[in-house]
C-alpha cells in the first residue's frame, strides 16, 4: 500500500464519521452566550463577532480569585481533543494492524495521521465556523469577516474600538485557533504513544487551563484567545510569536512520535 492510498483511508475512516455533526452542538451554545451579550449592548453582530466570541479565552489573571472561568472557549477547545482522541489508537487494533503491515513503512502509517489530525482540526474548525455564520445570520447579523467596534468593546469587552483588517480578524479568531488546536491534537497523539489516551487528553486539557494563567504567546491555548491578541490590544502578545510556538509543538510532536512508533510492540494493540 503507497502512502497516497494510507492517507485516502485515514481521511475516510478519521474524518467522515458521525460524531463530527456534533460539532455544531458545542459551538451553539457559545454563539448563543455571544448573543445575549451583543443583543444587551443593543447591537448586532457579524460573522467575525461571533467566531471572536467563541474563541474569546479569558483576560490575563494572576490568581484563582480573579479567574471567571471561560466555559465557552473551554468546551470548544476541550471539544475538539475529545472528538479526535480515539482514532489513532483505534486504528491499530483489527483492520490497522493489517494496514501497518501492508504499508511496510512505519513512519508513513504515522505521518499519514498526523496530516488526518490536521485535515480534522481543520473541518472542526470549518464546521464551527459555520455554525457561527448561520447564527449571525439568523440573529440579523451579517456575513462579514470584519468585527463591529461597538461590538467589540461593549459586547465582547475587548480592549478595542476600530476594525480590524480582515487578514488580523480572521488571523485572531481562525488561523491560531486552528494552529493551537492542531499542535494540542498532535502532542495527545503523539502522548498516546506512550501513556494512555485518556491520559494524554487530560494533559492536554490541563495546558489549556495553565493558559489562563501565564501570559505568553509561548504557553500554549493562548494563541487562542483573541481577547489576549496584540492585535486587539497593544501590551497583548504577538500574532506571530503564538504561531510559531504552535509550529514547534507541532513539528516536535511529529518528529517524537515517529520515533516512538517506529519502536512500538504493536500487537499489544490488537485486542
């Protein structure tokens, strides 16, 4: 088996599954907490209102005293690790094994889920994309990728009152969201390797809650919360520097996990 056909049963088997038309359910409740919020300040919001309310995080805080729990990004975030956890693992008991085996090359079968982990971080964040537009425009909101100043700073209460570019909305709200949700989703499946599942999902969903509480673009889950974005703010952290913290992560989860792969007994798995 070539790795272009690997990667065909990858993308069929891990991301055309059911369980995905609940992404939209996370994302619902979310939009509708956005909503009470714009709809109490007496504006209307547009599209990129409400992706920013669901990928808002929570201001900087120095104390468990000071935190109010973001539930809304939590879940989203959270939402996103839980719904990818088992595939890799699953793979490798009854028809995996047989792929594994038929691919010959170890580090192929792994690089191939390591492009399905990107391939369905991107259609969770599509699909909640989308979620969020099909509100805006129910609500009487628009379908622009440009956020409403009013919006921003009375709704939201983030510390802004012009536009934004559309390259800075859409980099705050959609490409680090994606970015830290992809590098959270290779180092669970990079820590599934060596620990159990649940385990590494939990590890994974304790960085998102250190995020809300060391400010730095390099802390992982910070990248995601637009409310802590220099493009928003000006003593907030740098667009560019929370990207790449999420490329190293996703580079090194990468490199480890292929090594740790390649050294696996797998027939532990087959049961």
């Amino acid at each position: 088996m070539n790795w272009l056909k690997l990667l065909r049963y990858d993308l069929r088997n891990g991301v055309l599954r059911w369980r995905y038309l609940c992404v939209p359910v996370v994302f619902w409740p979310v939009c509708f907490s956005s909503w009470v919020m714009i709809y109490n300040s007496g504006n209307v919001g547009s599209w990129m209102d409400y992706l920013m309310g669901c990928f808002k995080g929570v201001a900087p805080v120095y104390s468990v005293d000071e935190l109010a729990f973001p539930i809304g990004w939590f879940l989203v975030m959270a939402g996103c690790l839980f719904l990818n956890l088992d595939y890799p693992m699953n793979d490798l008991t009854e028809a995996g094994q047989q792929v594994i085996i038929r691919c010959v090359d170890k580090k192929g079968w792994f690089l191939s889920k390591c492009v399905w982990c990107l391939v369905s971080t991107g259609a969770y964040v599509a699909l909640g994309a989308l979620t969020a537009l099909v509100y805006a425009l129910i609500s009487g909101g628009s379908a622009d990728l440009v956020n409403t100043p009013q919006v921003t700073l009375e709704a939201l209460w983030m510390g802004t009152a012009r536009p934004l570019e559309m390259g800075q909305a859409v980099m705050a709200a959609l490409v680090l969201p994606y970015l830290t949700l992809a590098a959270l989703g290779m180092a669970q499946m990079a820590l599934s390797l060596v620990i159990k599942p649940t385990i590494s999902f939990l590890i994974c969903v304790s960085a998102l809650v250190m995020a809300m509480f060391i400010d730095s673009p390099y802390m992982i889950g910070n990248g995601a919360m637009v409310i802590r974005s220099a493009l928003l703010d000006e003593g907030g952290q740098d667009p560019v520097q929370a990207a790449v913290a999420c490329l190293v992560i996703i580079g090194l989860s990468m490199i480890l996990g292929i090594l740790r792969f390649q050294r696996m007994d797998h027939l532990r798995y087959e049961e």
